[in-house]
C-alpha cells in the first residue's frame, strides 16, 4: 500500500490533457509531492504527451474554447464569453497572460519544471499507445522521459501508489 501511518508515499499521476491548464496540474503535483519526499511518477498520454516532445512543449497554450471558466486573471466575476475563444489570437493572448502570473510566483515553464521534477527523483514516462498513434520516436521526448511505457508496464510501476488523473 502507497500509505505508512496514514500518509500517501507514492503518487503516479496520469496527464492527458495537452493545454496549459492540462499540463500543469501534474508538474505541479510531482513537484509538491518529491518536496514532501513523497515518491512521484507521471504517465504522459493523448494530448498531454505534447508536454514532454522537444519540439513542442515551449509551445503550449491555454483552451479558451469551450472552457467555461475561463476569465482574466483579475477578473473575479464573469467568465469570458467561449464564442470569444474562437477569436484568432485570444489563445495566444490568454497564455502570455497566464504565464505573466505564474511567473510573478516563480512557477517554471514546462520544460523547467520537467527538468526540476526529474531532478528532484520523480519519474517521466509517455505512453506508448499514444507514442505510436502520433508515430513518435524515443528521440522526440525530453531527455528527462525514462521510458516509452504501455499501460500494463504503468500499472505495474505504480503498484501501491495513489493514481491521480489530472
């Protein structure tokens, strides 16, 4: 069991969804759990693969279509209409606003934030269904991926872990 004394000791979270608000609830969760020396492991697939591919992940943007909660960040009222989202251009605006925020409280880019949870000991995989569904290759992924994995080899690396879907 992935608890001791009623505390979680390891975690695989499982990303699925390749947007700025997909991707960083997971980074967010391995890092918070290797500094609480909680062993972590995330299991990128479908659209959240784009967050550990070189050519890609400096390149994510935020869904502003079809996402209902979607407001400025100061805006503490309404959300933005979604027929909005479909405006060219709101996409890329609405991520430089995001990020603008997440730098003033010092929260990494993707592609730091993978290096730091690797650092730190947590554990990258991609799926390989995925890998093969978008014919990519081992030397698509960031360095930091350990291994190109299938669900049966995920669900046995996270044997007594709490699974998270972010």
């Amino acid at each position: 069991m992935s608890e001791a004394d009623g505390k979680i000791t390891k975690v695989s979270l499982v990303c699925s969804k390749g947007s700025l608000e997909g991707i960083y609830p997971a980074l967010i969760m391995a890092n918070g759990a290797r500094m609480e020396g909680i062993e972590a492991s995330i299991f990128f697939t479908f659209f959240g693969l784009y967050a550990i591919l070189k050519k890609f992940n400096t390149k994510i943007k935020i869904a502003t279509v079809g996402n209902p909660a979607m407001r400025v960040p100061d805006a503490k009222g309404m959300p933005l209409p979604t027929i909005i989202g479909a405006i060219p251009g709101i996409s890329t605006f609405a991520t430089r606003m995001m990020q603008k925020e997440m730098e003033q409280l010092d929260i990494p880019p993707i592609p730091e934030f993978i290096e730091m949870i690797h650092d730190a000991g947590g554990s990258l995989y991609a799926c390989k269904a995925t890998a093969d569904m978008f014919h990519l290759k081992p030397e698509d992924f960031c360095d930091e991926v350990e291994k190109v994995l299938t669900v049966g080899e995920f669900y046995a690396l996270s044997a007594g872990a709490q699974i998270i879907f972010t």
